[in-house]
C-alpha cells in the first residue's frame, strides 16, 4: 500500500511539472491482489507480455468482472498469439460493457497458457466519474509487467488525464475534452447527443477556443479529426467519441486554456415516399425551399414544373453490385477495373440533371453558356457546386461553403445534399444493369451507336456535326430521352456530372464498401460522358476527370444525390 502512495504522488508530481494549468485525473486503485499494479488512463491500449509465464506462451484470454455484481462483465481479449506479446484496446462504447458502472471497482482477469503453466493474475482497477459528473467513457490502461527474473520489481510510467473547459450547444447534452499527454498531444471529445427519434443522424460541430474563447475556430483547421464526427456527421444518440490531433502550427501556441465546444443538430429526415420533392419556387430570397414526399410518379409524367421551380430525387435501395466494365466491353478503359461494392445507405439520386432555372433559383445565378431554362446547367466547376475552402476537404469530410450550391441548397432544406461518389453515381446509372448502357445493351460502335441514341444527347446524335467539325446542337432538354429502370434521365450524355471522390486511375479491386475514393489528389472524377462525346465515353463505366476548378466547358453538369 505505501509503495501505491508513493507512486501516485510521484505520477502527479511528474505530470504536473510538465503542464501547468491542467486539472489531472489519474486512474489509479492503489489495491493490488497479485504485486503487478495498473494504471489506467482513457483511450491507450493496454499492453501485455509472455514475461508473466515461464515457457512459450500459447493464448492469453482478459475479461473485467464487477466486484460486487458478477454478473456485470465482459471478455475483453482472447486470442493465440507469437511469445512476443502485444496490444489491445477497451472500448468503453463497445455494446457488451457500455453500461458498466463509472463508479464501481472490477477485477481484471488475465489467463495466460504457455506449454508448460498456465497462470491467471487478478488486477483491481476503478473506472471513476469525471468531474461534474461527468461520465468518463474511455479507459486506456497500461500493464507494467516484471521480468521472468524472480525478485525484479516493474518500472512504472506515468498516464495522465487533461480535463479541458467545455461546452455543449443544441442537441449535446455533455462534453468533455481529455488530453492524452505526456504520451501525444491530441485530444479525445466525448460528448452525448439526445433525441427524440430513434436513430438520428447528427451534424456536428467541433470548436476550440484559448482563454476566454471570444474567438472560436473550427478543429478541423487547425489538425485533423478523426473516429466519429470526423466528416461533420454522427448517427445515433449517447455517447460519441472524436479525437482531434492538432496541426504542428498549434503546437507552438499556449494550449493549457483549451476550450472545447461542440455543436449539433438533427439532420432533417426526408419526407416518406418514393420521391422526395424541392420546391424552389422561392428563389435566391427564400428563407427555405420547402421539402415533401411523393408515393410516385403524378400522373401524366414529370410535367415542366418538375424541370423549372421543383427538384426531384428518386429513393434507391442499398445494394451490392459490380462496379467497373467487363473484360469483353466494347470501348473499356484501363481505369475501369471490375470489382463488387456494397452500398449501405439509402441514396436519393435526381430524377434529372439540375437545369440553369433550378440552379438560378437556388444561387442566383446562370453561368450556362447554351442558354435554356429545362437544358441542364453546364460550366459549374466542382468549386462552384461545394466550394473552394470547406468544400474542398472531402472525404475528411463533408462539409461545404455556405456560399456554394449545395451549402445554400443544405441551409434552406436542413438535408445534407451532395454530389454522389463514383460508386454510388454508377449504382444509381446502372439501375440494375451490368451491361455498357443501362437499358440492358452493349455498344456495337465506339463512336455512333444505335442503342445509345434512345438514352442520350452525344457527338453522334446531335451534339455535333462531325462531318464539319463544328458544334451544332449541343446538351438537349433534360428528360428528352428514355430513362433507366430507376427513371433517372440522361445518365448518359448531354452532360458531364461531377462526383465527390479524388481521381485514381486505379478504381480499385478487391470488394469495397461505401468507397469514398482517396484522401487526397489533384483532379475530381466525372461521370456520364456528354454531348461532346463518342459512344464509348458515355457508357455507365466510363471515368474522366478535371481539377476542381474546371468550370469553363459547355459540358459540365450536376445532379443532385442524397445519402441517409
């Protein structure tokens, strides 16, 4: 019991002469049933050693038991493993041990099998409240194991706890920031979110502010997010983790007055029906574009007004399907490596590209160089549609500029509207099909195909005089053509469509789910082929891409998606 004294003194002496101005907590039950003591502190994982057990070790098998209920417990870690022993994490949001007591004291059960002994060491350990009552949810424990050497005592290493000012806005009820230093810098988030629907989907906010905090910043400027709430959502309520490491410019400044803040609000949840409906009638002065439900399509068709003041985007069903061409595709390209992708979220894809009336009376503004009120908008740069600073950080995450289409198209409808990724633009273009064109054809011709001349606006059917050389025509009408099984229109031709993902020449191969394409990369990917194009760029596999910039071509379009 002295030596636990002392070694807690020492761990806080040693902290705090390291960062003046925290207030610390260090998990420490100073009870031992077996000479090897534990430190906890939240979020590290707890290491172990075949040193505890003479011979080879063959499994180690760790479980956590309520001292006073029994039945209150878990199986943390059970496996075989190499004599050099390893790591392991404690997930205290983990379903089988979220709803352990934060006051209670439980026994720490190792069992370990060498080929010759097997040995089981019982260790106390608290999970204690945080301040204010508080609860802690992440435990990180350390194991300062001792030699095989009869006699020789563990070295100890300190782990300690920062408790930051923090505050909650919205639907966060509870936010505490913990600093994992002396080990790293960065800072673990835990907040809890309530609701009254069943399983909401939430747009968070992080902020940091120093001293008084007058001026708030985003933490994602200022370092990188990651676990939950790294890409701004998160679905569910109670407690959610983000960890925040902050960029090398912040290590320079004055962190002991951190102040966390988090921020957020229900994503509004799309209105019941096979459709859902945006009606913009409004224009750039409304205060919100109201949002309803169709069961299906009214009767007589998608009349103008569904091409002019009303948005409509068709539900789709997740599903696994094969993204890519075939090896025997007419017209296929290198980039378009077959492989299986599973889509989980519900998608809601535009039943037809954006028209300049509809992005004219969500912006403002017409920057079409083919004027027509039902053709679709054509020279909007992916800048334009997300924007150039917030817009620009997918997929770290999805946030957009305020001032961009899709940042005022959010504002007035409370739904987080997008540009789709690759995968989910040609799941939605292929509606069930696994041929070149999504009426269930392959090509016969790379440049002027019968087939294609049903779906789509192309060189070769009217968006060119090839004999000339001249543009004659260009985009057409939106809807002119004949839809897919989805009744989506003009998923071939008429118009390039932007998607969200960074372009690979590598689309992938093995089985990918919900594919967000790579972190980072100089030009955003393009689907669809347009009225500039041969046959065989308009087929569902075909990728191009352009830099996000890119805004002044005649071909370049939107269509608006919607993942829940």
């Amino acid at each position: 019991m002295k030596k636990a004294i002392v070694l807690t003194i020492a761990a806080l002496f040693c902290v705090t002469a390291f960062a003046d101005g925290w207030c610390f907590g260090v998990y420490f039950d100073g009870r031992q049933i077996t000479d090897e003591p534990l430190l906890l502190r939240p979020d590290d994982p707890i290491t172990y050693s075949n040193s505890l057990a003479e011979g080879e070790t063959k499994s180690l098998v760790i479980t956590v038991e309520d001292q006073e209920d029994p039945e209150i417990g878990a199986q943390l870690y059970a496996s075989s493993f190499e004599p050099w022993g390893g790591t392991f994490c404690w997930d205290y949001t983990d379903e089988k041990y979220k709803d352990f007591p934060t006051d209670d004291t439980y026994v720490l059960k190792e069992t370990i099998k060498t080929d010759t002994e097997t040995k089981e060491y019982n260790r106390i350990i608290t999970i204690l409240p945080e301040p204010a009552g508080l609860l802690a949810i992440a435990v990180i424990g350390a194991f300062f194991l001792r030699k095989r050497m009869k006699g020789l005592i563990a070295v100890l290493t300190v782990a300690s706890l920062g408790f930051f000012s923090t505050q909650a806005e919205g639907a966060v009820e509870s936010v505490t920031g913990l600093q994992n230093w002396p080990f790293d810098r960065s800072v673990i988030i835990h907040y809890y979110l309530t609701s009254d629907q069943a399983n909401p989907t939430f747009n968070v906010k992080l902020f940091g502010g120093i001293g008084d905090a007058e001026q708030l910043f985003d933490l994602s400027e200022k370092g990188t997010l990651s676990k939950e709430g790294a890409d701004g959502t998160v679905v569910g309520t109670g407690w959610h983790e983000t960890l925040w490491s902050p960029d090398e410019s912040f290590y320079e400044t004055v962190t002991y007055d951190l102040i966390i803040k988090v921020e957020a609000s229900e994503q509004a949840l799309p209105p019941n029906g096979s459709y859902i409906v945006i009606d913009l009638s409004g224009g750039p002065e409304a205060a919100s574009f109201p949002v309803t439900g169709l069961d299906k399509e009214p009767e007589g068709g998608w009349t103008l007004e569904y091409k002019k003041t009303k948005l409509v985007l068709k539900k789709i069903d997740p599903a696994v399907f094969m993204i890519g061409s075939r090896s025997e595709e007419l017209g296929k390209n290198d980039n378009e490596v077959r492989h299986q992708v599973v889509l989980t979220p519900i998608i809601y894809a535009g039943v037809f590209e954006v028209t300049q009336m509809q992005y004219e009376l969500v912006t403002g503004a017409n920057p079409s160089l083919f004027k027509g009120v039902t053709r679709p908008v054509e020279r909007v740069s992916y800048n334009m549609l997300r924007g150039a600073e917030k817009g620009a950080n997918w997929p770290a995450n999805n946030k957009v500029d305020e001032d961009s289409f899709f940042g005022i198209l959010r504002a007035k409808t409370g739904l987080s509207f997008d540009l789709p990724t690759e995968a989910q633009w040609e799941f939605a273009c292929r509606a069930i099909t696994d041929s070149a064109l999504n009426s269930g054809y392959d090509l016969t011709s790379t440049t002027k195909d019968l087939d294609l001349d049903e779906l789509a606006r192309y060189w070769y059917d009217g968006g060119g005089n090839p004999e000339e050389g001249t543009i004659s025509q260009a985009h057409n009408f939106v809807g002119t053509y004949k839809p897919n099984y989805y009744g989506l229109y003009d998923m071939h031709g008429n118009v390039w469509e932007w998607c969200l993902d960074w372009y690979q020449a590598n689309l992938g191969t093995g089985e990918a789910t919900d594919p967000k394409g790579p972190r980072t990369g100089t030009y955003r990917t393009l689907r669809g082929g347009g009225c500039y194009s041969p046959a065989a760029d308009c087929r569902s596999a075909t990728r191009d891409f352009a830099k996000p910039n890119f805004g002044d071509y005649s071909a370049c379009g939107v269509r608006v998606f919607l993942a829940q």
